[in-house]
C-alpha cells in the first residue's frame, strides 16, 4: 500500500486538523475510516514522517473495526468486536471442550456398561457351570444312595432271615432241653412269673409265683391254693423246687402254718377244707431259676 507522507507548514498542520476531526466523529460513529489517499485539500509536496498516515480497512459483515489515533506514532491501532473476536473464540474453545467432555464421559460410561455386562455374562455362565455340576453330582450321588439302600435292604432282609431261623432253632433247642430235664426230673414244669397254674397233685389245686427286685436281687414269691377234697383230715407236706436252665436246684420252699395267709390253729386240714399260702422263695443258688417241681407226700 503507498504510503502518504505527511506535509510541512501551516497547510499541512490545517489538513491534519480537518483529518483529525473527521476521524475523531467517525469513530463516534463507529464508521470507518476513509481510504488512505491524498487529502484534496492538501499540497501535494513531499513529507518526511514515520510511517503511513491511514491504512485501508477491509469490513466484513459480522466484523466491525473501530480505529483510534495515535498522536505519536501517526496510526490507528485496530480492535475487533463480533462474534468472531476474542469472546467468540473463547465460547468456540468452552463448546469444544464441552464437547469433548461429553463425548469422553460417554465412552466411559459405555466402557463400564460393557464390563458391567461382561461380568454379568461370566457369573451368569459360572453359576451355569457350578449348578451343572452339583446337579450331575447329586444324579450320581442318588444312584449311589439307591444303590446303598438296595444293598441294605437285601442285607437287612438277609439278617431278617437269619434271625427268624436263630428263633426257630433256640425254639427248637429249648423244646429239646425241657424234653431231656423233664425226662430227668419227672413232673417238672417251666417258670413263668404271673401265671397262674392249675396243678391238682392231691390237695394242691393251683400256684402262681411273682417277682420282686431288679435283675439278680429279685426275689421270687409263690401264691398256693389246697383243698382237701377227700373225706377224712390230713396233714398238708408239700415243697416247691425251683431249677436253672441246667436242671440245678436253685431253691427250695415248703407250705407251713407260718406261711399260711389266714392265721390257723392247727396244721390239720378238715374235709373241704380250703387254705392258701404265700412265702418268699430262699434262693440256694444265683442262677435265675427257670423251672418249678411241687412235691406232694
């Protein structure tokens, strides 16, 4: 751009002025200013300044350019507003970084859904696994028990079988024990507590016997019954024998007037006649007793 230099003397010092003054209104009026040239007032002689006097200005429809003079320096510095100044770059550079905030947060927070996902996907395929397992686990575990119950069952039918023949041949050898004791012992009879037996030897009709105690301290009591159904007086002489499994005497007990439930005068029973005796049983031996004898003279 050519550049104009400014004039000497009082013509020049008047067409500065005039410039001056017109700059001063236009730049109240936000106009621009006019294009660098010649003043027409002005001689064109020769000047010898610093730099140029007015720059030509380009002016855009979104830019406005304000000039101020610089009384020392012989320019207008130029300061922009608009929406493309200063400020607009500033809210250009916050909107990009919000954008690039947001796009950022987006990713991240895709990125922890996706994981989030994922972890879901692999407890999910785990519980799958471990539900598999305990599943095949258990199938194999109720074969198992059905197994076992099975052996168990046939087991425990096998010791039914047993045990049922065990019975059968203690039955069988109980029979053949009281058989040899009483070919043995003539008139020998099995014990059996609370029972009442008919015995009808002569004046002794029946006979019971109940226990007393707890294991080897019971003691053993009989309840007797006679009648004399013959037509003359007699003296009762009888005895109860108890014996062991074995046929071992284990004890001994005879009918007295002591013994007698009903205090008597004397030990003759009269035609039809009835008494009855109870007495503790003195034990000879330990053994539980099993078998009984009732002896009549």
């Amino acid at each position: 751009m050519p550049s104009v230099p400014f004039a000497q003397g009082p013509i020049a010092t008047l067409s500065f002025d005039r410039r001056f003054q017109g700059y001063i209104a236009r730049m109240d009026s936000n106009e621009a200013p006019p294009a660098a040239g010649p003043d027409p007032d002005a001689q064109t002689l020769p000047l010898t300044g610093v730099g140029d006097a007015t720059r030509e200005t380009p002016r855009s429809a979104t830019t406005t350019t304000r000039h101020r003079f610089d009384a020392r320096s012989g320019i207008y510095p130029r300061e922009r507003h608009g929406h493309h100044g200063a400020g607009s770059r500033r809210d250009s550079r916050h909107s990009s970084a919000q954008h690039l905030s947001a796009h950022a947060t987006s990713r991240a927070k895709r990125s922890r859904q996706l994981w989030a996902t994922r972890l879901i996907a692999l407890a999910a395929i785990v519980a799958a696994v471990v539900l598999a397992v305990l599943l095949i686990r258990s199938h194999f575990r109720g074969d198992t028990l059905d197994v076992e119950a099975g052996l168990l069952a046939s087991e425990m039918s096998q010791v039914q079988n047993e045990l049922e023949q065990t019975k059968q041949l203690l039955a069988a050898q109980e029979v053949e024990r009281n058989t040899l004791i009483k070919q043995r012992i003539p008139g020998i009879a099995a014990l059996d507590a609370d029972k009442i037996y008919d015995i009808n030897i002569q004046y002794v009709k029946k006979l019971s016997f109940a226990a007393a105690g707890v294991g080897d301290n019971r003691d053993l009591t009989y309840y007797a019954v006679i009648k004399n159904t013959s037509a003359s007086a007699i003296t009762p002489d009888a005895t109860i024998l108890l014996f062991d499994r074995k046929g071992l005497q284990t004890g001994a007990a005879r009918l007295t007037r002591e013994a007698a439930s009903m205090p008597i005068e004397h030990e003759t029973l009269e035609p039809g006649e009835t008494r009855t005796y109870s007495a503790r049983i003195e034990p000879s031996r330990p053994d539980t007793p099993a078998y009984f004898l009732v002896e009549v003279r």
